[in-house]
C-alpha cells in the first residue's frame, strides 16, 4: 500500500501547481478529468517525499516533462527514480519540445502504456483456415467503404465539438473575470488578454493602476503616468484543434470589467474569433453579450 504523506510534501506540491511550465499545463490540458482513456491522472502528485509531475496510481504510470522545475540534480532524480521503481511504478519522461509540439505523439506513447494488452490464444486455438488472396481482398475493399463512409463524418463531428467546447468555455472564463471585478474588493479589476501570435492560449488577469483606486489596467498606456500592478495571473490553452483567429477590444487584444458594475471598461468593448485550425468554421463571442455565441 502507498503512503501518501507529510504535510511538507503537500504544500510543497500545492505550490508546484502554481508555478507549473508551459509544458506541463499543456500536457495537463490533455490529461485531466479522465479525457485519455478514462483513466484518473493527477498533477505534482506527492509520493513518499518525491513528488511527480503527474501519476496514474490506478495504472502505477508516473510522467516527468524534462525542465520541470522540482527537479534539481542527477542524484535527486536517480534516488527518486529508484525509489518509484521498487514501488512498481513505470516512469515515462518527455522533453517540453515533444510535449508543446508533438502532444499526439506523446498521448499516443502514454496510451499505449495504460491501456491493457490483450493475451495470446492457447496454442491450437484461433483461426484455423486462412484467408485466400481472393477474400482478403474483399475484406480490405469492404472495410475501406465503411472507412470513407463513416470515419470522415465522425471526425468532422469531433472537430465542430472541440470548437463549441473552446467557445463555451471561453464564455465562462470571461463571465468569472466579470463576477470578480464586480466582487473586487482590492481596487483591482480583471480581465481576459488573447494571444493573437500564438493563437493558442488565453491570459485571465487583474490589474491596478498604482497609487489611482480608480484606474484598472492591462499594460501601463491604461494608466497615463502610473505603473499598471498585475497579479493572479492564469494561462489556458486551447484545445489543440482550435486557434484564436482574431481579437479586437479598442484595437487591443484584451478586455477589463470595471467595478463594481462588472461592464467592459470604456474603449475595451469588442469580440474575440476562434476557429478550426485549417478550417472554416468560426465562432464570435462579444464581451457585451456574453452567453451569445455566433
């Protein structure tokens, strides 16, 4: 049986998620909420007084993304390593390159890791006539029908799912940064920035403008002579079918809810576009009509 452990390890493990790499949040993206074959994962996991950047206890499968930050000599990690493997678990370990470009690969290699093996047949048992040259030929021509027939509809299906899912939940990110500046009770407000360069990920924020209660802000042309003060600040990528086409708030990129009325601060009204990734289907959602999807 696992001990699961001191309340050192734990805290030390809170703040590890906090401070979490591009890779890692990335490759959580994917793995969270059981989306990789149903299977539980969870993140900067203690195990006895190491801790992992994610483990699937129910499999006895632990992933290291290389650069994590918790790792911090060759010793360290052989101890830990040694010591997870008496433990019976496998370590897989990924570099942040394979990780933020090759997501798919690397889900693939996991997978083929937790998902069971079937046994072979007793000998004797199984198929006991070949196929002929004629037959084979059939079945390759019938399943390639079927293939054409079904496999494109379901993946067009998947694709328009993933970009209702992206819209939806960008929806519920920016209605969070309105409830909390309407709630603010620091002089800070929030707001929602998109990465237009990257197209693939999104910044929740609050900002104040120093010394001015009234000013709330992004960067620091928000607040004229005043240095603009950022803090909580939360990355969320998109799913990896989907890219941000286009943003426009008052010529920016980003949106800010005043207090305590919880509007988009004057000249930061406007709407963001995601989109399929080599497609056309898009989706609108304007700030001052949040909940309406277009």
């Amino acid at each position: 049986m696992l001990h699961r452990f001191n309340q050192l390890a734990t805290i030390k493990a809170r703040n590890l998620r906090k401070s979490s790499t591009d890779a890692e949040l990335f490759l959580w993206k994917h793995l969270r909420s059981r989306q990789l074959g149903k299977f539980k994962f969870r993140r900067q996991e203690p195990i006895g007084h190491f801790i992992v950047d994610f483990v699937c206890l129910d499999k006895k499968i632990v992933i290291e993304v290389d650069g994590s930050q918790h790792r911090s000599n060759k010793e360290y990690d052989a101890e830990r390593s040694e010591y997870l493997k008496n433990l019976g678990f496998i370590i897989l370990r990924f570099w942040n390159n394979d990780v933020l470009n090759n997501i798919d690969g690397v889900l693939e290699e996991i997978g083929n890791y937790c998902l069971p093996h079937p046994n072979p047949l007793p000998a004797g048992e199984g198929i006991k006539k070949g196929f002929t040259l004629m037959e084979l030929v059939l079945v390759i021509a019938i399943l390639g029908i079927i293939a054409g027939l079904g496999i494109g509809n379901y993946a067009n299906f998947l694709r328009q799912s993933s970009l209702d899912s992206a819209a939806n939940e960008i929806v519920a990110k920016l209605r969070e940064a309105q409830t909390n500046s309407q709630a603010s009770s620091d002089n800070y407000a929030w707001g929602v920035e998109f990465d237009t360069t990257n197209k693939d990920r999104y910044v929740i924020f609050k900002g104040n403008c120093s010394n001015d209660a009234a000013l709330s802000c992004r960067t620091l042309s928000d607040c004229s002579s005043n240095p603009c003060t950022l803090t909580d600040t939360e990355t969320i990528f998109l799913n990896s079918a989907v890219e941000i086409n286009s943003a426009s708030f008052g010529g920016g990129i980003y949106t800010v809810f005043d207090r305590p009325t919880g509007k988009p601060k004057s000249g930061k009204n406007g709407d963001v576009v995601i989109q399929l990734k080599g497609g056309s289907q898009q989706k609108t959602i304007n700030v001052s009509a949040l909940g309406k999807i277009e």
